[in-house]
C-alpha cells in the first residue's frame, strides 16, 4: 500500500509488509515507481486494493 506521511509516501507490501527503501513526495511518484518496477496492484476477498512486491508476484 502506499502510506502517506505528512507530505511524503511510503510504499510497502501488503503481502510480506516489506517497505521499500525510498520516499516519495507525490502519489503519483509512487505509483509509477510500481509501475517501473513490476509491483502489481491487485484485489484481495474482502475486494480491497492491495499493492503486492515483484518478489510476492513471483512466488504466486
Ligand atoms: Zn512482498
């Protein structure tokens, strides 16, 4: 998922809860750091938006 602190965004995983070493200053940012590097955004059951790592997406 992608938190927002302040002015600034995290983004982690919300299947092994890692975070990514890295602070955005826009949304955007961090949604196209997804992009570029192959996180994947998908729903859960409960139909929730999750954001999920390349490592996790492997594993699947
Ligand atoms: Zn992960």
């Amino acid at each position: 998922m992608i938190n927002k602190f302040g002015k600034t965004y995290t983004l982690s995983c919300d299947i092994c809860q890692e975070e990514v070493n890295k602070t955005f200053f826009d949304f955007y940012e961090a949604v196209n750091f997804k992009k570029d590097n192959g996180w994947k955004s998908k729903k859960d059951e409960s139909d929730e938006w999750i954001d999920v790592c390349p490592e996790c997406e492997a594993i699947k």
